[in-house]
C-alpha cells in the first residue's frame, strides 16, 4: 500500500499528503484538516483502518482500508487533494479506492 503513496508525495515535492493538505489549508485560510478514525476492524494482531478528513465543511473519504492509522490518515488526505486538484487522480489502486466528498451533517 506503500507505493500507491509514493508517486503523490514525489508530485507533491517531497511532501507527505497530510503535510501538504495541512499547509493547503493554511494557504487558503479553510482552517486545519479535521482527521476522524471512520472504520477500524479485524482482530488485534491484523487490525486495518480508515480515515475520512474534513476540510472547508466536506468530509473526504477512501475506500481501501489501511494496515495502519498514519497510511489510513495519508489515504485519506490524498483523496482529500485529489478532488481539490492538487494531486492528480491515479496514485491510488483504482477508481473505487476513493469516494467522492459526501456533504458533512451539521452546521460548520
């Protein structure tokens, strides 16, 4: 799952996703990324994850699950910068590893 990261931090200068979306969202005075734990299963010793972020009232979140928690935070801050437009679509295994931005409930 490594290598599905790796060609996005190269596009993105060397930058980890959750550095760049964090740095993003400074830039553009959207407020910091909010990072939530959306999915956590399997037994202790083989747990997987994913993380969906919020960013500017729209919540950003992959499908793939994750072995673990700072992979599941970078997938999800990549989805998060594909659909922005600053990474390009493709670093990830396929059409369905990521969902559009689903409409956050509540009021920001």
């Amino acid at each position: 799952m490594k290598r599905q990261i790796a060609p996005a931090v190269q596009q993105l200068g060397g930058k980890h996703p959750v550095s760049a979306l964090t740095e993003y969202c400074i830039k553009h005075r959207l407020g910091p990324p909010e990072f939530t734990l959306a999915s956590e299963s399997g037994p202790d010793h083989k747990k997987t994850f994913i993380f969906k972020v919020k960013v500017n009232g729209q919540e950003y979140q992959p499908v793939e699950r994750s072995v673990n928690k700072k992979h599941a935070k970078a997938q999800a801050a990549l989805i998060c910068l594909q659909h922005l437009g600053i990474v390009a679509k493709g670093f990830t295994s396929g059409e369905s590893t990521y969902l559009h931005s689903v409409e956050s409930s509540g009021s920001q």
